[in-house]
C-alpha cells in the first residue's frame, strides 16, 4: 500500500511538472508573438552636397602599323611622352594605373581569292589618372592631347575622403528616422522603448563631365584648346532602417 502511495505520489510530482513545463511555454511563445506584433519600422534619409576634390581620367593612344613593331614602338613613344608631360604637371606615379593595352590585328577580304590578308596591327593602350589638383584638369587634357592622345574620356569628379560625409549623411538620415518615430508616438498613443535593428546605407557617385575629347591619330593639327573644368558638387545619400520594440 506504501508502495502505491508512493508512486501515486510521483506521478502527480511528474503530472505538475509537465504541467508547469507546458505552461511556461505557453507563455514565453505568447510573449515571443507579442513581442513580434509590437515592432515597428522607420526609415531616415540624409543628403549632404560637397565639392569634389579628385578628378579621374582615361587617357588613351592609338595606333597603327603595317607590323607590331612599328605600331607598336609608335604607341610607346606617344604614350612615354605624355606620361612625363603628367608627371610634370605634378602628379605622382601612384596615380597613374594602366587600364588596358591591346593589340589587334587588321585583315582584309579578297573577292577573288575568297581569302582575308593581314594588312596592318592597331595599339591601344590607356591609362587611368588620378588628378589632385583640379586647377590643372584642362592643361592636363589639352597637354595629352598635344602629345599624341587621341581618345580622353570618362572624366569624373570624387571626394578622396569621404567617410566623414559619410557620416555625417548617416546622422541626418538618423535624425530624420527619430523625428519620425517621435510622430508615430504622437499619432499612435504608444512608445518607443528599445531598438531591436538598426541598418545603414551610404550611396556617392561620380559626377560625371559629359564632354570626351577623342581626335584621329594623325593629322590632328593645331594646338588643343585647354577646356574649362567645372566639378560642381556631389550629393551623398544615406539611408537607415530602425526597428523599434513599442508598448
């Protein structure tokens, strides 16, 4: 009988935790769905315009040649002569990057062989150019021109350092996020008591001048007028996400 009282007993201890399990776990899932069905999300944006202070520049030379050679030695002896044309404009090695050199063959069809025959090679090789000193933009172009460019494009305006616009975007665009969880407080008679997300981003383009200079490789003729740069502003733009636990 002692026996049975016993395990009567440890059954109903076994039972009650079961029991207190089930229920604890009734309420955290509970809270877990109201937690989930009190979050709310705002959105921020931040704009700010600065002046750029980098120019980057692809600076190109063509050239032919009935052999690689001579095409060859032609591209090198053009391009050798703007590189030191930049250098004397003050702009470093560090800041001058090849981007391209390819050589292509030219070919000509015969009706009356049914064949094609090599005629002649094109070089062309560019360079990328970093420019500090955007006062010296135009010399730059018209000066690499006269030296034998015949391809400059891609011109385009960069701020070197722009973390600190960066950030600054990133606290209007928070600002703006606040401002506007503030109002949803006012509107909805609730309250904002944690932030459960937070996520960020930053956008800064390029600004681009739309004007390319691209001459024959011969009989360009002339002096090349210096053109007037003007890098305006660019306009970085962050965007942040908040996420917000509400009671």
């Amino acid at each position: 009988m002692k026996i049975l009282e016993n395990k009567f007993f440890q059954f109903l201890i076994i039972v009650l935790v079961i029991m207190i399990i089930a229920f604890l776990a009734a309420s955290i899932n509970e809270k877990s769905q109201a937690n989930e069905n009190q979050i709310i999300t705002v959105s921020g944006t931040g704009e700010v315009y600065a002046t750029p202070d980098v120019g980057l520049i692809d600076i190109s030379v063509k050239t032919e040649g009935r052999d690689v050679a001579t095409a060859t030695n032609d591209n090198t002896e053009k391009m050798n002569a703007i590189l030191t044309f930049i250098k004397s404009q003050g702009v470093e090695d560090k800041d001058i990057k090849t981007t391209g050199f390819n050589i292509n063959p030219f070919y000509e069809w015969s009706d009356k062989t049914g064949r094609r025959t090599l005629t002649g090679y094109e070089i062309n090789q560019t360079i990328n150019v970093k420019i500090r000193d955007l006062s010296k933009a135009g010399a730059i172009i018209s000066g690499a021109t006269e030296k034998g460019a015949n391809d400059v494009s891609n011109l385009s305006f960069i701020i070197d350092d722009d973390e600190k616009v960066k950030e600054d975007a990133k606290n209007l665009a928070i600002k703006d996020a606040q401002e506007k969880a503030k109002n949803l407080e006012k509107s909805l008679g609730i309250k904002m008591v944690k932030i459960m997300n937070f996520s960020e981003n930053s956008y800064t383009p390029y600004v681009a001048y739309d004007q390319s200079y691209r001459l024959e490789s011969s009989g360009m003729g002339g002096g090349v007028a210096t053109p007037t740069i003007q890098t305006g502003e660019n306009k970085i733009t962050s965007t942040v996400t908040i996420t917000y636990l509400f009671r």
